[in-house]
C-alpha cells in the first residue's frame, strides 16, 4: 500500500471538493477509502464524514457535519441504536451488523455497521468511530444466491428423480432389449459406427458384441449394397426423415445371407443434434422364401396353365380338323361305294334277266328234257339263291352307305338356327313312326315338352332316331311302352328331355359304346346299322348339348337329351 | 342341211356303269350312236379330236353325259373346260353321276351344265332315270358340232 492518495483515490465524485485539504496522511486515508468510516463527538454529533459517505448517505460533510448520527438510523430504531451507542461510549466495540440507515433522498439503505469507541491517549472518551459498509450489492447477491441455492436445491431433486426414472426406463429398455430374440436392436454413432450390441442383434447376425462395437455397420451388408453406398444412403435418409424402413439382403457373420427387415430411426438431444441413429432389424428370410416361393408356383402355374391351354386348344384344333377330315373322308369313301353299288345292283338284274333269257331257252322243245330239268334246278337253285343273296347284301350295303352319308352330314350340314317346337317335332315324329308302333302293339306318351334353340332338321333327326330305337328294341315278352317327356327345370337355361322304354335294356358294357359308330346292343334285333345314336350324339355335340343313357338289362332304357333354351326364354331365367 | 343323227359321248371311268347306262338307253329305244370315253381326258380328245382321236371328223350334234368322279381330268374338270372354250361352250353337258351333294350340283350348275342327273343306287330307280334320259335324248335339239367352225 501506498501513502499517498492517488492510487487508492475513490472514484471521482463529479461535484466540487468542498473540504479542506488535509495533511494528515491517516486522515487522507480515511478520506480516501472506500468504506464510509465516521466520527462523532461524545454526544453523537458528527464530526468527521468521509467521501465514502458522502457518497452513500448522499450528505455532503459540510451538510452532515455537526448533526446528531441517530438522524441516519430509522426512527422505530433510533433508541435500540442508542442503548447500542451508550454500550460503545462503555467501551464495546461493536462488531459489524447489517441495518438499515436513511439516506438524504430518504431512502433506505441497508449497510454493515461497525462502531467503536474514540479515546484520547489517557482514555477519556472522545466519541464513537463507526463504519458503514454499502450491503445493497451484497444483499442482493446474498437473495440471488438464496435464490440460486433453493434453485439449485429443487433441480437437484428433479434430477435425482429423473434419474431414477431413468435408470428404471433404462433398465426397462435394456431388459426389453435382452429379451428381444428376434429383433436385432442395436444403437449407431453418427457416423455409423456401432454404439450397442443386443442379444437379438448377436443371434440375428452372429456377431458377440466385443466383435463388432465400434465398427461400422456395413459390415452387416451385402458387398454390392455397399459398393453402392447403400449403407450411408440409408442413413442419410433416416437422418433426413428420421426414419427408414428397408427390406433386401443382409449378411451374417458366416457369410450366410438373410432377408431383413430394417427400421432406422434419427435419435436427437433436445438441441436437435444428431446423436446416432437407434437399428431394428427382422429376419424375414423365411417369409421371403415363402412369398417367392408363391410367386414362383403362381408364375409356374400361370404358365403351365396357359401351356396346358395352347396345347388343348391346338388339339381342339387338331381335333376339329380331323373330325372335319374324318367326315369328309367318310362322305367320299360313301360316295365311292355307291358306284360298286350300282354295278352289284344293276348286273344281278342282269344276272336276273339272263336267267330269264336263260330259262325261255331251255323251254325250247328242241332241248333234251334231261337237260332242261337240271338247267331248270340250277336257275331256280343256286343262281336265284345267289342272286338273292346278292341283292340282299347289296340293300343292307346301300342302307349302310346311306346312313353314313347321313351321319357324314350330321357334321357338316349347315344349322339353320332357331327355336324349334319340340313338341311339335315329337308329335311328327310319333305320327311319322304310327305304322310301326300299331305294328309292334305299343304305347307311346308324350308328356309337355319345352322348346329347344337348335336346327329343327337336326332335332327331328335326334328324336326320330331315339324313338325309331325305342320301337326297335321293345320287349316282345310285354307291351311295349314308350315315354317322352322332360326332367324338371333345374334353372340351367335349357331343358332335359327323356325317351324311355320299358324294352330289351343295356349291360354297362354296351352303354359305353352304343354313342360310337356302328355298335350295336342286340345285333340280332332289328335291321340298324348301328349308325342312329351316332348321329344323335353329333347332333346334340354340334347343340352344344348332352346325351346319356340310363339302362338296365330287361327292364328298358332311358335316354337323356340335354339342350339348350331358347335366348329369349335363357335371358330372364339366368337374371334370377 | 340333213338332220344328222346326235352323237351321244358318255365320260364314264366305270365299265359297268358305262354299259348299263348303254343297255338301258337302248332298252328306252335311244338308237343314237354312243361313243364311251373312259375319263375326262379322252372325252376332251374326243370333243378335239386330238390324241387318239386325231382322225376323227365332228359330224353332227353331240351330246355329252359326263360322270363326275374320274381319274386324270375329272368331269368337274372337263364341264368347266368346255364351258370356258367359245369352240365347245355350246356343247350340252348332262352330268350322270352317284353324288347327291348339293354343293357339288350347285358347283355344276354354276359352270353350265345343262342338268344334272342322279345314278340312283336302287337298280329299278337307276334303270326308270336312264330311260327318262333316253326320251329326252330322243326328242332334244342339239346344234352342231361341225357348224360352228
């Protein structure tokens, strides 16, 4: 410390320096020092006021000078003050305390006091030093740290408290985190380094934890994915959007790859600083498998489906060209056997006439009657036979040829459709068949019969044929009967008509067959060519119908024709 | 100009046929000289004058009864040549043959054959067409063959 004043000069006061100087170095001191530090005489008038009071008071020591100091202290105070004063002119030094002092302004201002009594060098009393120091800042920076304290103190508790919560969330988290098997949940760096390791994560990947902290997670990818820069695009991404879901390949310590379902989420302080990113992967290989698996079979299948149908169209192809083939093949070689035909037919009538010629030759009286009666004998014998034989053969021939003209035609001949009477069509047919139903003693019923969408022609000839084979194959050991009627509607936008007998019946083996050309049932019944249920069947075909038969040996049969509606009566029906 | 007699020409490839047609037009009276050309080709020499028939020298109207069904040239073949030569389009055609198909007497008809007769295969029916065939043959009008030269 120095004597002078100028380095410990209290801040400049901005108003005149109204005091005397001094040259007492300790009075400078006093004047000078930052603290205000007074005197008063014995009867606590003032008689010293320091700068430093000036300034806190705001009296000047000219103003103050000679004034009872009590004026200072606040009136519910002042005798406390006293008795306080009386004790230090008793000789007690009072030690600082804090009180409140008047300032000139008349506000208060708190201050730290300090007195002490004043003696001459024998002890007689002089008056009383006191020394206030300004507590405005320091009570306020005691409340502040009041203040600061109790702050500090609740969020103390807070803390304490939240990280309790914490440590259970945490643990919480962590406990989820172990048990989690089949989820590899594991916390990145920023930079994508591996922060945490999960049991799920090491069971999903193969990696223990000590293996892999630290590294970085492209590790878990396939080397195209990372070649790519896939790994820190996904990243990029979570960190953009904070969050990424993916599905691809990833791989497996063993090299071994799995199909994983990937959740990347951005994980953020309260600043928004990215702090890592939080890793959720799922195994769903199995899953993968099995979808490529179905759209594997579904592609295989969708192929092998249209395959299957390229081939069964082209052998329906194949087979409508034979079938056309087939029938004109028939109608040729038909027509063909027709003019062989006419050669048997026209030169047995030759045979015939020459025989004629023959026998008027030996009824010439000029022939030995020997010769003539064994001429005679051989013309009525063996050349009559022949010739008869012949002829029959050839009826029976041209009946066949006819009857696969017929059916050759059954195929090619063109439908004129329309809506045929069915009923109708029956009642001509029956009428067509009367002679020989009076022949062979028969009943016929024809129960209602709804019309039919067809060729009238090709209907006739269906039911000509099942009802000329109803008659045909009667039962002579009883009466014949002889049905046609139809099953009830089944709302299938056509109709089922049925013509049963109670005739001769079919073994299972011959039902089988008798739709196909030239199979017959009972070959020694009837003079068939076994061509009429061929044409029925072709002709329903070409109906786009059904025929079947119901039969049991001596009991009689049943045949079904199936066909369709009329549009006009289909529309309506297929509506409800 | 005398009325030359009609010269028939039957196509046939059937022998039999061929000489039942003959027998029965001459049992129905037809006197007229038929001349029998085994198929399609021979008819179209004949009618030309070509081949084997080089020599011949056309003399009077001539009739054609033509089978269709024949090896070489068939006689849908021969009615369609002859129809589409100005020389020979006047020349009637008689088509006498087994086939009842209606497409193949429509196609006949289209390429100018005067009728079309059946070959009925029932020998009483046969023996009553060639006979009507006959008398026709008998009373019809036939230009020429030698005139339009």
């Amino acid at each position: 410390m120095t004597t002078t004043n100028g380095p410990v000069a209290p801040a400049p006061l901005g108003r005149p320096d109204d005091r005397p100087p001094t040259s007492d170095p300790l009075a400078a001191v006093l004047e000078s020092a930052s603290i205000a530090v007074i005197a008063t005489d014995p009867d606590w008038l003032v008689r010293s006021w320091n700068r430093a009071a000036e300034e806190l008071f705001g009296y000047s020591a000219g103003e103050m000078i000679g004034r009872p100091v009590l004026e200072l202290v606040p009136r519910d105070r002042r005798d406390e003050t006293r008795a306080l004063l009386e004790r230090v002119r008793a000789g007690e030094r009072v030690p600082p305390f804090v009180a409140d002092r008047l300032r000139r302004d008349g506000a208060t201002v708190q201050v730290a006091v300090s007195a002490w009594p004043v003696r001459d060098p024998v002890g007689g009393f002089l008056g009383t030093g006191i020394a206030y120091t300004d507590r405005t800042d320091q009570a306020r920076a005691e409340e502040e740290a009041r203040r600061l304290r109790a702050d500090l103190e609740r969020r103390l508790a807070d803390l304490t408290r939240t990280t309790e919560e914490l440590r259970v969330s945490e643990e919480r988290v962590r406990l989820v985190m172990e048990s989690v098997q089949d989820y590899a949940i594991l916390m990145l760096h920023p930079d994508g380094r591996v922060a945490s390791w999960s049991p799920g994560a090491e069971r999903l990947k193969g990696y223990r934890a000590d293996e892999v902290v630290g590294r970085h997670f492209s590790l878990f990818y396939p080397p195209e994915a990372v070649a790519r820069g896939w790994p820190e695009k996904e990243l990029a991404a979570a960190a953009a959007t904070g969050r990424l879901e993916d599905e691809g390949w990833r791989v497996r310590k063993d090299g071994s790859r799995f199909w994983a379902n990937v959740i990347i989420t951005a994980i953020r302080d309260g600043a928004g600083r990215l702090v890592g990113f939080g890793k959720v992967s799922r195994d769903l290989t199995a899953r993968k498998h099995a979808e490529d698996e179905v759209r594997r079979l579904n592609a295989e299948l969708d192929g092998r489906v249209r395959e299957r149908t390229a081939e069964l169209e082209a052998v329906n192809r194949d087979l409508a060209q034979r079938n056309a083939e087939n029938e004109m093949f028939v109608y040729s070689v038909s027509h063909d056997l027709r003019s062989p035909l006419v050669n048997l037919q026209g030169f047995s009538r030759e045979l015939e006439k020459a025989s004629r010629g023959l026998a008027e030759l030996l009824g010439d009286g000029t022939v030995p009657e020997a010769v003539k009666r064994r001429g005679q004998e051989v013309l009525d014998g063996k050349v009559a036979k022949s010739v008869g034989f012949i002829r029959a053969a050839v009826t029976r021939l041209s009946n066949i040829i006819d009857a696969l003209l017929r059916l050759s035609r059954a195929g090619r001949v063109d439908y004129r459709w329309e809506t045929v009477d069915v009923a109708q069509v029956v009642t001509q047919v029956v009428q067509a068949a009367q002679q020989t139903i009076t022949e062979r003693g028969a009943t016929v019923r024809v129960g209602p019969l709804a019309p039919a969408w067809g060729d009238r022609t090709a209907v006739e000839q269906v039911f000509a044929n099942l009802v000329g084979n109803a008659l045909t194959y009667l039962d002579p050991a009883r009466p014949g009967v002889i049905e046609i009627g139809q099953l009830p509607d089944e709302g299938t936008g056509g109709s089922t008509y049925f013509v049963r007998d109670n005739g001769l019946g079919m073994a299972e083996g011959h039902r089988q067959k008798i739709f196909q050309a030239f199979q017959r049932a009972h070959p020694g019944v009837g003079s068939g060519e076994g061509l009429g249920l061929a044409i029925v069947a072709r002709v329903v075909e070409r109906h786009r119908g059904r025929v079947w038969v119901e039969s049991r040996p001596g009991e009689g049969s049943t045949f079904f024709v199936a066909l369709t509606a009329p549009p006009a009566a289909r529309g309506p029906r297929g509506e409800k | 100009m005398t009325d030359r007699e009609l010269t028939i020409l039957l196509a046939e490839d059937d022998e039999g046929h061929a000489y039942l047609v003959q027998e029965n037009l001459r049992d129905a009276g037809l006197a007229n000289q038929v001349f029998h050309a085994r198929d399609g080709q021979e008819a179209l020499d004949f009618i030309h004058c070509q081949g084997a028939h080089t020599g011949r020298v056309p003399n009077g109207p001539l009739l054609l009864l033509l089978d269709i069904n024949m090896p070489r040239v068939d006689g849908v073949e021969v009615l369609r040549r002859l129809k589409a030569d100005p020389k020979t389009d006047e020349i009637p055609v008689i088509v006498l043959t087994t086939t009842d198909d209606p497409r193949e007497v429509k196609r006949c008809y289209e390429l100018g054959c005067s009728s079309y007769v059946t070959k009925p295969v029932d020998y009483d029916k046969f023996v009553e067409a060639i006979r009507r065939l006959g008398l026709f043959l008998s009373i019809v009008k036939v230009p020429s063959e030698d005139e339009r030269k």
